[in-house]
C-alpha cells in the first residue's frame, strides 16, 4: 500500500526541522516546500518542490495528492519594520495554504499558531486554548498577524475544513541553524560572553522535538477544528541563564541587571542588532514578553495527544551539545 503523503512548509525553520526528523524516524513519505535548497536537505529521503507560500500556484503543485499538510511557514519579527512582508506570508500565505489544501483535497491541515497570539492574563491567570483571537489585545506585528491567521483557520474549520491548530511556545533544543533568540542568548553562555543576568523576567520554554511530536499526534488523533497549547514550564529569566552556564561548566555571572536598565539600553541595542545583522537578544518587545504572563495550560494536549515535555534542563543540555558539535 503507498504511504499517505506529509507536506511539510517551514521545513528550514527550528520546529520545521525538527518535525522533518521526526517524520521520517516515523517512517512517513515527507514532501517539503522549499524556496531554496539547502545543505541540510540534500541526503534526506523526502521529496522537494520549489515555490512559495505568497504564490498558491506552487502550493497547488505541492499539495496535489498529499494527506496532511504541516504548515509552518512564517516569519517571526520582533523587531520594528517589514511589516508588510510580515502580513503577507504570515496571513495571506496561510489563507493560500488553506485555499491550496481544500483544492488537493487534503485530509488533516495542522497549523502552527503561536502562544503569542494569546492576551496575556494578569498574573497568577493560567490561559488556554479558545476559539476566538482579537489582534487589537497583543502586541507587535508577528502577534497580530498570528492572532488574524488563526481566526480564519477557526472559521475555515467551522465551516468543515480538517484543520487543527497548535501554539507553541519559545522553543529551545537542538536543530537551532537559523539562530533563534534563546539560542543566541545560548551561543553568547557558551562563549562566555554572557557578563550579566537579569533581576526580572520570565518565558515559557519548550523543546522543539516536543513540539514536533505534538504536531504529530495532532494530525494522528488531534479533533478537527481544535487547538493545543504545546508548552513547557515557565522558567525566570536569571534561573534559565544560571541552568545554561552551569551546563557549559561555567560559573553563573554575579551582575543581574533590573529591568529600568535593560529598557533603557532596548532601543540602542535594537539598532546594533540591526546594524551588525544579529540575532535581537534583548528588545523593547522581548523585554514586555518576558514581563507578561506565561503560565500557558498544557492540560488538553496531555489528555488528548499524549504530550509530555521534557524538563527545560534536559533541553538545555541537548542544545548546548548540538551546538558545539555542529558550530565548531
């Protein structure tokens, strides 16, 4: 009997990747969209078509035939600017990934929101999933447009369309080839450049493979027309640095910085970040992230997908490694 067919867009990025790998441990016939090759693909046993998520032309071509759908492609821009290009992969390309998908007939469409797209609570608050997103209540241009984007899959579903929507949160592990921003702040502990940690703040983190398994069992036993929240644990911002250098056998640095100053310095680092073509560590967005409510209920993807997360320590320990083995 011939495999069923996974697309999967987004393959370059951290979860596309890690979802790749674990498609293929799974034994599953993988097709990927690519807007270019890459090193990285060239000896895996999975098909690769070219085009791009603003094009539903190339998507029509990659869909045709294909059971389930991953759709993953997106940019995530914490920074001011590109807005217009932000909106129109984030949200025209997956209304076209759903227009492409209801034309090829494809049976499962798993989608990959973002807890961003989430109101944050007031503290103490546990969120979870819902069925309606208002893009005026977050902040910033890749939360509105995740919020937008996953309102219409929800109305897509109720009116039949087999999509599923999970939201991850920061996600840290291995696979990190596009530098993300806890794995820079990861990079800079391992090369001994972090002087400082920080009084406030807090993220919820989770590892990319768990994330890759629970878009898995969504598509294998995830309700159509849900969402699941795929998080970790809420980790303080000086405990996450302190856990990362005492894993790279390094003493936790001793200056913690408060929060008045890391604002103040925000905007001139935002504009060396941008100058030097760096991954943003610290910006005026990640300062209020990392100051917001980030107790997110993993309760219905337990019950529903079996979804486990390992500990922030044990992914941590995992990251480090692949980075120095593949970073030499």
């Amino acid at each position: 009997m011939e495999k069923k067919i996974s697309v999967i867009t987004g393959a370059s990025g951290h979860i596309g990747y890690a979802l790749l790998m674990h498609l293929l441990e799974q034994g599953e016939q993988v097709r990927l969209l690519l807007r270019r090759d890459e090193p990285r693909f060239e000896n895996l046993p999975c098909e690769k078509i070219y085009g791009d998520v603003t094009d539903i032309n190339s998507l029509e071509n990659c869909f045709e035939g294909a059971h389930t759908v991953y759709h993953l492609a997106g940019i995530i821009d914490i920074n001011n600017g590109n807005n217009s290009l932000v909106w129109k992969v984030n949200l025209e390309g997956v209304m076209n990934a759903v227009a492409a998908s209801e034309k090829c007939g494809v049976k499962r469409f798993v989608y990959a929101s973002s807890v961003d797209a989430f109101a944050p609570l007031p503290e103490g608050k546990t969120m979870r999933e819902q069925q309606h997103f208002d893009p005026d209540d977050v902040e910033g241009t890749y939360a509105k447009t995740k919020a937008t984007a996953t309102n219409y899959v929800l109305k897509k579903c109720a009116a039949g369309f087999p999509g599923i929507i999970i939201y991850p949160g920061a996600c840290i592990g291995p696979y990190d080839y596009k530098v993300s921003n806890a794995g820079e702040m990861v990079r800079m502990c391992i090369n001994g450049h972090m002087p400082a940690s920080l009084k406030f703040g807090a993220y919820n983190f989770v590892d990319v493979r768990d994330v890759a398994q629970g878009m898995y069992a969504a598509a294998q036993k995830g309700r159509l027309g849900e969402g699941y929240i795929l998080c970790g644990e809420p980790i303080s911002t000086d405990d996450f640095i302190t856990t990362v250098m005492r894993v790279c056998g390094k003493k936790p640095p001793r200056l913690k910085m408060g929060k008045g100053l890391v604002a103040a310095a925000a905007p001139l680092m935002e504009q060396y970040y941008k100058m030097a073509h760096k991954t943003p560590l610290f910006t005026r967005y990640t300062i209020r992230k990392l100051t917001s409510n980030c107790n997110f209920s993993i309760e219905k993807a337990k019950a529903e997908l079996g979804y486990a997360p390992m500990s922030v320590e044990q992914s941590i320990r995992d990251m480090v490694e692949w980075i120095k083995e593949n970073e030499r």
